[in-house]
C-alpha cells in the first residue's frame, strides 16, 4: 500500500514538473511569416492557380524510380556467395539492361534535357 502511495506521488509530481516547464520554456512567435507553411518558395496566401513546370515533378519521379531499383539491386549482392554464378549473372545483367533501357528510352524522349 505504501508503495502504491508513493509511486502516485511520484507520478503526480512528475505531471506537474513537465506541465510546468512546458508552460514556461513555451516560446510563441505571433509573426505572419513565421507561422505560415513554406511550400517550396510558393507564396501560400498568393492565387493557387499559377503556372507551375511539371518539368521538376517528372524529374523526381525519375530520380524515385532509378534509386528504388539501386536498393534492389543491394541484396544480390548478399546473395552472391550462396546462389549459383551463372543465374547470378543473368539475374543482374538481365536487371542492369532493363535499368538502362529504361534510361535510353528517357533520354530518347528527351525527359532529360532542362530545356523547355
């Protein structure tokens, strides 16, 4: 029972303890600036409608696919000394041609050049 006491007291002084420095170390900043989301160098209180290039979206989604396919690639190198060296071999070049179809095929449609 006493131990059931003092561990209620323990915990109560413990709330008390972080609500009180949690009231205190409380830093606001009422700035217009300071509490607006930053999105990307956008104004948020501007029109929403403004022209925006598409260009940096195809070009993150191509840097997503090209690194998703770089941690796929991780793992065969674990499997290298307990899997067979010619499946080994085809499994990887095979992945590797694919890989670098895809990036012939990117650049062929020009989703590579920065021009506009």
């Amino acid at each position: 029972m006493m131990l059931y006491l003092l561990s209620m007291l323990i915990s109560t002084i413990l709330i008390i303890l972080i609500s009180l420095l949690n009231l205190i170390s409380k830093k606001t900043f009422y700035d217009r600036e300071k509490s607006s989301p930053f999105e990307c160098g956008f104004d948020p209180k501007a029109s929403a409608r403004l022209p925006f290039s598409l260009h940096f979206f195809l070009i993150a989604i191509i840097f997503l696919i090209f690194d998703v396919e770089i941690t796929l690639l991780l793992p065969l190198i674990l499997t290298m000394k307990i899997s067979n060296i010619y499946n080994y071999s085809y499994v990887l070049f095979t992945f590797i041609i694919i890989l670098l179809l895809g990036l012939y095929h990117e650049w062929n449609q020009g989703a590579l050049n920065w021009t506009n």
